[in-house]
C-alpha cells in the first residue's frame, strides 16, 4: 500500500511534502509511509487508526480474535466468489439491505448526500474485486504492523493529531464482544495506544470525539476538516520557519 501511494503520487506529478491523513487500517499506511519517507511528510493526521499492537492487545482481551480475523478472511473470499450470486452474506444482508430501505424510504429525496453515499458503495460491494481486495487487506496486517514496530521512529516536531471515538460508540473492531465489560477493555486498550502515537510527536494531541462511532469523519466530519486545515497551518508555519533559519545561517 505505502510503495503502491509513493508511485501514484510521483506518477501523477504531486510531488511532496504531504499531510497524510489515516482513518482506521490506513493509520498504519500513513505511519509506515511517515517513516520510511520522513523528507517527504510533514504532518499526519490520524482518525481512530489502527496500531501496530492491536493484535496483541486484542488477543489478551479476546482470546479468540485471531479466529475471527480468520473467519473474516474466509468469508471476504467467500463473497470474491459468490457476490455475483446475490450469496454474499456481508453485502445482501448488510449494505443491499440498507440501500434497500433507503430507496423505499424515497431515495434520493429522504437525504440526497446519505443516498449517493450508499449507491457509491452499494456499487463498489457488488464487485468481486471488492472483496478479493478486502481479504488482502486482512491478510497484511499482521505484516504491516511488523513493518511499522520495526521502522518505528520519534518524529521529532511532526504536525500530529489523533482522533480516537467515543467509548460508547466503540463496537468496530471486536463485533459480538461477549459483554460491555469486554467492549469498555477494548475501547481503553486503543485509547491507551492512540495517546502513545500522539506522544511520537513533541507537539503530537490526542483528542476522543464525544458522540462519534468508528467512522468519525462521517459522524463529525467538521472536527476531522479542522483538524487537517490545522495541521496543514503546522506545517507550513513550520516550513517558513526552516527557511528562515536556514536564510539567517
């Protein structure tokens, strides 16, 4: 994914620096891609991102996620093969659903901008590359997070902000937790890790998003834009002050 990013932007000409923005699995992009092209990034922000220590720290408060990261994998092949079939059980019963009812609600008029969102992705699910591609996804995460603790550098005074979501919202990573006991384990487990990434920055903040569920940018999308216009301001502030460092040397 980080080799695949620095191609299509050197490709298309965006040349760099960049402010990289990670929701979710893509925290471990945006940071391995931060570390492995430090000249390159000069600011990150990350919205309830995935950390290199979740599986560990998944594992020790349910002992059975490996298996569920498995079965998820069998059955992200298994729609690959069978979404065409309308046999997809992640698509018919979730997403297709969902549109469904949207359209007898009176799509497009019910919430035009909730409708597009859902035909885009409604489209994007019934595609067996969909699939194929979020099995792959799963399938790297171990070796991405290897790739990330094993890269893992200070960042001296990045611009960085990290958005973890609400406790009460949290059902995201671990579905079917067996108790509010366990979900509450989880939730203080990554707010734990979230609080660490920020603090691999000297001027890193850490904020949890009252109200939002894992999605934060759809939830408060607001917070999220603010948040990048800032760390964009960072950055550049930062940038002009190299410049005239250097210019005063």
């Amino acid at each position: 994914m980080v080799s695949d990013l620095h191609a299509l932007l050197r490709g298309v000409g965006i040349s760099p620096p960049y402010v990289l923005v990670g929701w979710s699995l893509a925290g471990l992009y945006t940071r391995l891609y931060a570390n492995r092209y430090p000249d390159d990034v000069t600011g990150l922000v990350e919205v309830d991102p995935s950390s290199e220590n979740d599986d560990a720290n998944g594992s020790k408060i349910v002992p059975g996620r490996a298996l569920l990261l498995h079965r998820w994998r069998r059955q992200f092949h298994e729609c690959a093969a069978n979404v065409s079939k309308g046999t997809c059980a992640y698509f018919q019963g979730g997403l297709a659903r969902y549109r469904k009812a949207l359209r007898a609600a009176g799509c497009p008029h019910v919430d035009p901008q909730e409708c597009a969102l859902a035909e885009v992705r409604g489209d994007h699910q019934a595609r067996a590359s969909y699939w194929r591609d979020a099995a792959s996804e799963i399938e790297a995460i171990t070796r991405s997070s290897a790739e990330l603790r094993a890269s893992q550098r200070p960042y001296g005074n990045l611009p960085l902000i990290v958005f973890t979501d609400s406790q009460d919202g949290d059902i995201d990573h671990v579905p079917h937790a067996p108790s509010d006991t366990v979900q509450r384990a989880i939730w203080a487990a990554k707010n734990k890790e979230h609080e660490r990434i920020a603090k691999l920055s000297s001027v890193g903040a850490h904020f949890v998003v009252a109200g939002s569920m894992h999605a934060i940018q759809l939830d408060h999308p607001s917070t999220v834009v603010s948040a990048v216009d800032e760390v964009v301001d960072q950055a550049r502030s930062s940038g002009r002050n190299e410049r005239s460092t250097k210019s005063a040397r």
